[in-house]
C-alpha cells in the first residue's frame, strides 16, 4: 500500500445529508453502506449517492482530513461535492 492509497469519499442520503468518511477501496465501501453494513449512521438513510472523492494520503492524513471536511458548514460541503477538481484542490489545502 502507497502513501496515497486513502481517499476521502462523500455520500448523500435521502434528505440530502451528506456523509463523509475514508477508505482504501470506494467502490466496496459504498456497496457495503448500501447494503446496511457500512455506518450506522447511513442504515435505512437510502437512497444513497456517491457524491465525490478525492486522494488524501495516509491513514493518518486521511482521519484529520475527514475531521475537517465534517466541521464544514453544509453549504461548503455542497459547494465541493457540486465540482470535483474544487473537492481535490480543498483537499489539497488541507494536508498543508
């Protein structure tokens, strides 16, 4: 495993809540939250929509990158899901 093997990855669920949260493989990440046995927090919350990702790094990185993409007000979090290269340039700002 590279150093930029975690992505950040954002959900949304129905009511338009959006989920952030970090993994090595998105695909089966998000296949287990569809399924009920990703977070509890997702479960019965569908539809879901995978709604972007962006390289982080680490582990390491990927946890403080996590937390600060989820201080974010709602409006800043749609404003990067609504344009991936802003998502990848925020995420980039934040491992500075």
């Amino acid at each position: 495993m590279t150093s930029a093997d975690w992505i950040l990855y954002v959900v949304r669920a129905r009511g338009g809540t959006l989920y952030a949260g970090i993994t090595t493989d998105v695909d089966r990440r998000f296949a287990e939250h569809e399924s009920g046995r990703g977070a509890k927090a997702l479960r019965g919350r569908g539809p879901l929509e995978l709604v972007g990702r962006a390289a982080v790094g680490d582990r390491s990185t990927a946890l403080r990158v996590e937390l600060r993409f989820k201080r974010l007000s709602k409006a800043r979090k749609e404003e990067l899901v609504a344009a991936p290269p802003e998502l990848e340039a925020w995420v980039g700002g934040a491992l500075e």
